[in-house]
C-alpha cells in the first residue's frame, strides 16, 4: 500500500480522506495545509502519493505542484478540486500533477486514481 501526503488548508477535508485512505490499507505519513508546508513535508517524508487541494492560502497547490515536480519529477501529484475549477485543474496537470479528483470526495474514484498511480512504479 502506499505511503501518502495530504495537503489541504480544510482539516475536515484532510479528516475525510484519511478515513478513505486509511480504510483501503493506505498510510497516511503527514499532512499540510498549505503549499509551502507540502514542499516541505514532501521533502522530508517522500511519500508515494500527495493529494493536493487547488485553492489553499500562503501558496496555491498549482504553484506547489510546480515547485515539488521541478525538484523532485518523480511526484505523483492528485489534485483535489472542486466543481468548476477545470481551468486550474489543467494547469496544475502541466506543472506536473498525474490525476485530479474532484470534491466532494468518492471513495470509488479516489481508490481508482491511486491504483493508476501505483500501477506506474
């Protein structure tokens, strides 16, 4: 199973995907709630996986995903948007990012984005 980084400025948020996460074997090893403190933690803690919100303050998760991809292209990256955010959602695919799910979260949806994501090691 894999070892995964949550970032999101919302703690509910983070709360309700570690409770997904957690139930399907997954190891949550760290959170953050904005993008600085990802670029941090993901350097620390190199997790398989990072969930990443869009809209978080201080730095967004499209200039996160920028940062941690450029020093580190191995990251897979999920973004976490919210309806509407395509546009963001795009950009943040080419900074780097490798799926996108969308909020409020499915356990089904978020489960086959890590599978993808796994499958490519």
């Amino acid at each position: 199973m894999a070892r995964i980084l949550l970032v999101d400025d919302e703690r509910f948020m983070r709360l309700t995907l570690r409770r997904f996460l957690e139930m399907e074997g997954h190891e949550v090893v760290g959170e953050a709630g904005n993008g600085f403190e990802a670029i941090v933690q993901y350097s620390n803690l190199k997790p398989d996986v990072v969930t990443m919100d869009i809209t978080m303050p201080e730095m967004d998760g499209i200039e996160a995903v920028e940062k941690i991809c450029a020093q580190f292209p191995e990251a897979k990256i999920i973004m976490c948007s919210a309806m509407g955010q395509t546009q963001m959602v795009t950009q943040a695919l080419k900074n780097g990012a490798k799926d996108f799910i969308v909020k409020p979260f499915n356990q089904e949806r978020i489960q086959m984005a890590l599978t993808k994501l796994l499958k490519t090691d």
